[in-house]
C-alpha cells in the first residue's frame, strides 16, 4: 500500500480529498454502490476538488474542516 495517495491531477500533491464523480446527493449518499464505488471516487487534492466540484466558479471552497465556505478572494 502506498503511504499516501497522489493526486490524480497535480501528481506531487499529496491528496487530501476524494472526489466523487457522480454527485452525492440526499438520495444516493448512504448506497455503497455510488458512495463507495471505487469507479466513483478520484483522489484529489484540496485545490482540484474545489475546481471539480464548483466547476469554474471560484466563489466557493472548503475549508481546512471540508466545511463550504465563501471564498473572498475576488473581493480584495
Ligand atoms: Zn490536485
């Protein structure tokens, strides 16, 4: 087993994150069969799940607790 997981993208960055490339949502979140899918899940870093997750909108991103929260970078 490798010690950490890469990011499928930036392959230096260690990853942080898993995405899920078939939405979470209420419906599906406890079916293993999407949740756990292993087809379902990419490792990503924390930056290029905030890309894949809000597409090109940069208005949003998780915090250090995976918390969504308003990004004020285009503010300043
Ligand atoms: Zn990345």
């Amino acid at each position: 087993m490798n010690p950490y997981v890469i990011c499928r993208k930036n392959k230096k960055i260690k990853a942080q994150d898993v995405h899920h490339k078939r939405t979470l949502t209420e419906l599906n979140v406890n079916d293993s069969n999407v949740s756990l899918d292993l087809d379902n899940l990419e490792c990503l870093c924390r930056k290029c799940h905030n890309k894949e997750t809000h597409g090109k909108k940069d208005e949003y991103m998780f915090d250090e607790k995976g918390d969504l929260i308003e990004s004020y970078e285009n503010k300043h």
